[in-house]
C-alpha cells in the first residue's frame, strides 16, 4: 500500500510512475479513496487517497 500523489508501480524492478490512464479502479473504503493502477509491466499498485 502507497500514500502518494504521484503514485508508482509496486514492482521492484520496475518503479515507473503511474498515470491516470493506467488508473483502471476507483473506489471507497473505510481508510479513504483508493486508486488501482495497473502498469505497462503488469503489476497492479493500490493507493489510498484521504
Ligand atoms: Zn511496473
């Protein structure tokens, strides 16, 4: 889980900034808005907005 504005990919080797046109879910939970972004090396990142 990542708390940021500008959000990168999850992977290890990758590290790639996220845009919003790889952003492909939005939703609310309890600990704020989340974002899933799905990056070009195919790993999926979740970030929470408050
Ligand atoms: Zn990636």
């Amino acid at each position: 889980m990542i708390e940021s504005l500008t959000p990168t990919c999850d992977s290890d080797d990758c590290d790639r900034p996220l845009s919003a046109e790889q952003r492909r879910i939005v939703y609310e939970s309890p600990g704020g808005t989340r974002h899933v972004y799905e990056c070009d090396c195919g790993a999926v990142t979740v970030t929470v907005h408050r």
